[in-house]
C-alpha cells in the first residue's frame, strides 16, 4: 500500500503512522512480541511479586517496613533496567524502525530480517547513543539549555545509523542536519504521543485490579511503542524531504526505472 512520502505537519506524521500500524500491526506487533513484551512482563511480574501489601487500615502500616521493602523490590528490578536499556530496547526499536521504514518505502519486511539488521547494528547504535548521552548530560550541566538543544539536534541520530549506516560522530552531525527547522514538530509531536500514553495508561491503572493491570499497560506500552516509533520513521522521511527532496529523488528514480523497463534494450 503506498503511503504519503512528502513533508508533513504533525497531523500528516500522526495519520501516516495510523495508516501504517493499522496495516502492518501483525508484523510490528510481532516485533515488540519477540522480546520487548515478555521482558516486560518478566520485570513487572517480579516487581509485583516483591513490591509490599499496604494493609487498608492506615493504623497497621509500618512504614519502615514498607520502605524496606520497596527499596528491595527496586533493587531486584534494576538489573532488568539495565538490561532493557542497553539491548531490549535498542534491538526492538531498531527493528521496528528498520521494518516501518522499508513497509512506508513501499518494500517488503519481516520479523527475522528485521531483527537479523537489529543485531549487526547493536554496538554502533550503542557508542551512538553514548555520544548523544554525553552530549546532552553536559550541555545541561553546563547551563541547562544547551543539553536541551542537543537532544532535539540528535533526536534522529538512531535512525541515520539504522537507515544510512552512519555511527559516532558523524550520525550526531547528519542528525543535526535533518533537525533543522523541524525541532517544534518534533515538540508538539511528542506532546500528543505523550499525551495519549499517559490517559491510556492512566485509565487502565485506574479501572484494573493488580495482575490485569500489569498485563494490560505492558500491552498498552508496546503497542505505543510501535506507533511512537513509526510516528517517528515518517518524521525521519518527512525531515529528508524538506531537506534533501527526498521525495522528488524517489519520483525521479520511479520514473527512471520505468523508462528503462520499458526501452527496446530490455
């Protein structure tokens, strides 16, 4: 199915990445499936598990008890963190980013292939992030502002090194190049998608009792993670588009391979 592949505003980004997740959910869903989410349910079952009963009556809640025990479950907890964020969710997002680029670029895409670019691209993805981190913790202890403006530059370094196989340095200056003129889309677009998380999971906290509740916002979080990302890979193109007329490129290239299908020489 072919998509808009043009310079979008923020209700142009929301609906191509509708469109896409709306078309493709089996596939994306089936990304998020293979890790993310049963890692999820791991580290949330394990921090439900050791997470205290408050008891109803306040008169009966010994509060160094609970503290404790909290500060235990937390302890427990951390090495799930840490594991989600230095190979879970980089592996995850960057298949679901490599598979949505290829599904809106009109290719085909599968989970193994997905996963399989994922796994190559895991240490150049990681001393890429570890730049940006860096970068943007010192531009806020310098004066805050600064580290606040490095994230909105870098903001699309992980897709440059997904989808152009550029890391380190140079991914932190390509990203800069795309950001510019596009940091407040990028602001209201994660405003909205904010927005949107925090009532679906908000109302799910507010309406489930424990072990649905889990279930339900792990669920809820990964398929917000699916649309985040996507919203994003059509921010990334429409970002080429008003920079590099990436889309004229693809129509002169379209054009160009349909003469030659054409010609008496083939």
């Amino acid at each position: 199915m072919a998509y808009e592949i043009k310079e979008l505003g923020v209700g142009g980004l929301l609906d191509q990445a509708i469109r896409i997740v709306k078309d493709q959910f089996g596939l994306l869903f089936g990304i998020v499936a293979v890790l993310f989410l049963p890692f999820s349910l791991l580290a949330s079952f394990v921090e439900l598990a050791m997470t205290p009963t408050i008891p109803d009556d306040p008169t009966k809640i010994n509060l160094a008890e609970v503290m404790q025990a909290a500060q235990q479950a937390q302890l427990y907890s951390a090495p799930f963190y840490l594991l989600n964020a230095l190979i879970i969710s980089p592996l995850t997002n960057a298949a679901i980013v490599f598979a949505t680029a290829n599904l809106y670029l009109g290719r085909s895409a599968s989970i193994g292939e997905s996963f399989s670019r994922a796994v190559k691209l895991i240490i150049p993805l990681l001393i890429t992030n570890i730049l940006v981190g860096l970068a943007v913790f010192g531009g806020l202890i310098l004066l805050i502002i600064p580290g606040i403006i490095f994230a909105f530059w870098f903001a699309l370094s992980n897709h440059v090194v997904i989808l152009e196989d550029i890391s380190g340095p140079k991914a932190l200056g390509r990203s800069r190049q795309l950001m510019k003129g596009n940091i407040g889309t990028l602001i209201v677009l994660g405003l909205l998608v904010g927005l949107i998380q925090l009532a679906l999971i908000f109302g799910l906290g507010m309406f489930l009792p424990g072990v649905l509740r889990v279930i339900a916002v792990d669920v809820v979080i990964a398929i917000l993670v699916v649309f985040l990302t996507a919203a994003y890979v059509v921010f990334y193109f429409s970002c080429r588009c008003k920079a590099e007329n990436f889309d004229l490129n693809m129509l002169a290239d379209a054009v160009a391979d349909g003469e030659s299908a054409d010609s008496p020489s083939r």
